[in-house]
C-alpha cells in the first residue's frame, strides 16, 4: 500500500482517486477551493460532477499542498493550461508525477512531460492516457488506459500497483506517443461533433473519424511519436471513444457549433474544460510552422477563432484535390 496524491478534484480527479483507493492506497485529494474539500470529507461524495458515487474511507481531500508532503506518487489531474501554475505550488515534491491532461501548453507549445520538467525537474513523470470517460471510471465499468515512462520499469511498477480488474493500465516506454495521442484526439473530437451538429450523417461521420485518424498519426509521427503507440489505446482508442459520444466535452462543444451556436455560447454549455480549444491552435501553429498537413485541426483552429464557420470549412473540406488515400515512399 502506498499514499497517492491527486491535484484537482473534478470528476476526472475523483474517479481516478477512487481508482487509487479501491486498489489499496491511502488517497489525499487536493482541492482548490476549500469548500470542495470539505464537502468530500464529510460526505465522502461529489455530486455536482459524479452523481450516485460513494467513496471510500481512504480517501481524504485538503486544499493545503503541504499535505501531499508525505506521497509516494502523485496523479495530476489539472487542466493543461493550468498545469505550471498548479505546479508550482507543489515544489516540495520529490515523487512520481503521472500527468493526466490531455492538452499541449498554448503559450509554449510544450507537451505536459515538458512543463512538468521545467517545473519539478528532478521529478520522474508518466503519462496516463487512454479511451476512457469519469463516470464510467467512477462506476467501475470496464477501462483500459496507457500509462507511459520513458523508464519502462517505472511505468510497469505503477501500472500494477493502480490496476484493477476493471481498470486495466498498459505500461508503454514511448511518453511522447501518448502525449500526442491524447491531446489531437480532442481537436479531431471537435470536428465530428460539428459534423454530427450539421446532419451530415453515419457516412460522413465514419469518413471524417478515419481522415481524423490519418491527420493524428501524421502529426504524431512526425513529432516523435511511434507509430504502433498512435494506433493503440492513448491515440486510435481515445479518438473512436472521443468523436462519437455526448460524454465527451470536446465532441459535445463541437455539436453546438455545428448547431449554429457561438463559440461563446457553446463554451458556456460546457461542463468543465474543454481541452481541445486551446490545443486546436497550437496544433494549427505547429502544423503550418513544420509543414505538417492537417486540413481538419486547422478549419477547427478557423471556426474556433472566429476566422470562418463550419459551413465554409466544410466545403473547403470536400473540394480538396482528389489523391490517393496513402502515399508510398
């Protein structure tokens, strides 16, 4: 048994705890907000984001950092964009910390492993990323996720020790794969979901989650992913589970924009952060900075901005040159 840390304590962060405190660990849960933390320990419950879902008597919350002093791991369940900050009112920490956002640093462009390394550089980092929604995490459905280290040993030590028979973690050595996997799926996500907003129908939905797919592994590879990684859980997984349910955040975002709303106005629909906003212009960024073709991330970059609308990126869409759907050599 060991003492886990968790930065943030929104749905995602207490299913995750409570993953931690059914395989056995004392959990202290860190709050922002006081109040949080109070109303989880004395009704062992968050309702507001995880209706029905008791927790255990392991798990504790506190808005105080210094109480994660005494860890053995930590889970970072921050938004991306809010990550250095939160760090760095975590500077005492000297354990594993496993990043859980999904998102690219819009200010530097940097991948959550890289903040983290500026931030806590003697601190090992993991990557935990994979198809995989709160509620049913929560629940105890069914998951199966990817935690990656660039020291495989690392990753397959805590893999086992926060598996569950019904959360099963895959250890991967390729952190960057995952990384990339994870934080494109949510701009690819948006897309669908203004297409599903359109009534553009299942073959066009089918059409525009395979191109999503060739756009995700493209920008992967490209930027130190692995291939087979782009293909697993942490890309090819999330990205299927991602565009194609109202659970996710990024897909329903993107409905209301294809229903005709402001972006504004889908924004304040949403439940929480919407990760693939931001990450959508740094992926456009990257995409035109290194000449990496990514037609669908940049007309969601477009119609996020305010630069066009999704009738117009649609059509540019659907008047692009007619190749061969894969390039050899």
């Amino acid at each position: 048994m060991s003492r886990i840390g968790v930065l943030g304590a929104g749905a995602w962060g207490m299913a995750l705890a409570s993953v931690a405190e059914r395989a056995g660990h004392d959990v202290t849960v860190w709050a922002r907000k006081p109040e949080t933390a109070a109303l989880i320990n004395g009704t062992h419950r968050l309702e507001v984001r995880l209706p029905g879902i008791e927790f255990g008597k392991k798990l504790r919350a506190t808005s105080d950092p210094s109480d994660l002093s005494g860890v053995d791991a930590v889970l970072a369940m921050v938004p991306a964009q809010v990550l250095r900050g939160v760090l760095a009112q975590f500077q005492h920490l000297k354990v594993p910390v496993v990043l859980c956002a999904k998102g690219i640093e819009a200010d530097s462009g940097l991948l959550m492993n890289e903040v983290l390394a500026q931030c806590l550089p003697e601190v090992p980092g993991l990557i935990l990323s994979g198809p995989s929604f709160a509620a049913d995490v929560a629940r105890g459905l069914p998951t199966a996720v990817t935690l990656a280290s660039s020291d495989l040993r690392l990753a397959k030590d805590w893999a086992q020790a926060l598996s569950l028979p019904t959360f099963r973690i895959y250890p991967s050595d390729d952190p960057r794969g995952v990384e990339l996997g994870g934080a494109v799926k949510n701009v690819l996500a948006i897309a669908c979901g203004i297409a599903a907003g359109k009534n553009l129908g299942d073959s066009a939905r089918a059409a525009l989650t395979t191109r999503a797919f060739t756009e995700l592994t493209r920008f992967g590879k490209a930027l130190g992913g692995r291939p087979e990684t782009l293909t697993g859980l942490s890309g090819l997984g999330d990205l299927l589970l991602t565009c194609s349910s109202r659970q996710s955040r990024n897909y329903s975002f993107g409905l209301a924009l294809g229903e005709g709303k402001s972006a504004e106005a889908a924004l304040a629909e949403a439940r929480g952060t919407v990760e693939g906003i931001a990450t959508a212009r740094i992926v456009a960024r990257l995409a035109r900075e290194q000449s990496i073709d990514m037609p669908i991330s940049v007309a969601v970059a477009a119609v996020i901005d305010g630069a066009s609308d999704p009738e117009t990126e649609i059509a540019r869409l659907l008047a692009r040159p007619i190749n061969p759907e894969f390039h050899r050599g």
